[in-house]
C-alpha cells in the first residue's frame, strides 16, 4: 500500500470512533487508526498501544495486567533486534 492509502484508511478510523458510542469501541478504533497512522507518521507508534490499553480497561483490572504484560514482552522483543 502507498503511504497516501495508508493515511486514508487511518483518518477513516477516526472517522469511526467520532461516530461510536461505546467507549471501549472508540478506543479501539482509535489504537488502529494510530497503529495505521505510523506508516505516516512515526510519532503516532504510541498512540496505538496507549488506546489499547484504554479499550482493555473496560474489561477489568485483570485484562488490564495481561495487556500490559502482553505489551511490554513484545516491546522487550523489538528492543532486541
């Protein structure tokens, strides 16, 4: 995909969460708009994993820590390479 496809589909992302209701699906729409906005823009990488963690919020403290933990095990990966 080209860069200018890429921003497309990430601005119509946020188009979505604007519309959404549901709190927990705003965040999700938002984390891959921003997941999908990187290809752009560099500095939008942390907007991704940030609004992941505000939709797994939702689901509890326990989903929280795993998302978390899940989180900082594949950054320690990347860190690595």
């Amino acid at each position: 995909m080209r860069v200018g496809e890429v921003r497309k589909a990430a601005l119509a992302t946020h188009a979505a969460a604007r519309k959404a209701t549901n709190e927990s699906a705003i965040a999700v729409a938002r984390s891959c708009g921003h997941a999908a906005a990187t290809a752009h823009v560099i500095t939008h990488c942390t907007g991704g994993p940030d609004y992941a963690l505000t939709a797994v919020s939702f689901l509890g403290e326990k989903a929280l820590k795993s998302e978390v933990k899940w989180q900082l095990k594949h950054l320690k990966k990347l860190l690595k390479k």
